[in-house]
C-alpha cells in the first residue's frame, strides 16, 4: 500500500543520506515488522472499543453471557482487521493478538465480576438503610398498630 511504500522510501532517503544504501531485502522486511506492529496495536484497540472495560459507576457492566459474545464479536473484528492490514501471512501474527486479548478478556471478567459485585453490595446496603429506617420509623408512630 502506500503507507508501506512511503516508509521504503524513507529507509532508502535516510541511507542515501548517511551513505550507506540499504538492501531492499532487509528494508522491505523493515517495513513489514513496522506494519505488522502498527497493525497489532491498531487491533488491540478495535477490541478495546468494541469489548470496553467496565467502569467503576457501571457503564460496560454486562451479564456474563452478553459480555462473552460482546468479547468474540470484537476479537472477530480486531482478528478481520489485522487480517487487512498484514503484508505476509498473518499467523503468527493472528497467535499474537489473540494471546494479548486473551489476557485483556481474564482482566475485562474479573474487573465485571468485582464492578457488579461492588455495585449490589452498595445497593443492597442502601436498600438496607433505607428499610432500617422505615422500620424504626413505623415503630415510632403510636398508630402504627391500626
């Protein structure tokens, strides 16, 4: 693509200008690691987008079921991504990104699992309170046995 023949340029620009010519070979496999990087990264945050972390207030707070097709949709469309980005064969590539997604997939359950948890604790605790306080409130009242 463009973008990857302009970085070809550069390598050559900038060894034309310290005097030493690289050869297409090792420049071009240059160019391809770069690609390949910038395409993982670019993947990663697809996901991300699509899968976001919950957050302590309990936006991107999903049920267990809703949130694993929410992770293999996103993991789908990072892997399609890098799939259109790659300049060789993407199966390490592919190996990559899944290993980094599934260690973001471990965190994205466990902070859902202790958002929601914390999120019922304070609600139960408000119910609570609110509950303690209706009661005393009724015994309290001389009429409350009519």
């Amino acid at each position: 693509n463009g973008e990857a023949f302009a970085r070809l340029a550069q390598i050559y620009v900038r060894g034309i200008n310290t005097g030493a010519l690289p050869a297409i070979q090792s420049a071009w496999r240059s160019v391809i690691e770069i690609q390949e990087q910038q395409g993982l990264e670019k993947a990663l945050d697809i996901y991300g987008v699509l899968c976001p972390m919950p957050t302590l207030d309990g936006k991107h707070l999903l049920d267990d079921k809703d949130l694993a097709k929410t992770h293999i949709a996103a993991r789908e469309r990072a892997l399609e991504l890098l799939d259109c980005i790659a300049l060789r064969s993407t199966k390490a590539l592919r190996t990559k990104l899944n290993a980094r997604i599934e260690k973001i997939w471990a965190e994205r359950q466990t902070t859902n699992y202790v958002v929601s948890k914390q999120l019922c604790s304070k609600a139960a605790s408000e119910a609570w309170k609110e509950a303690e306080f209706s009661t005393e409130s009724v015994i309290r009242d001389p009429n409350w046995v009519e």
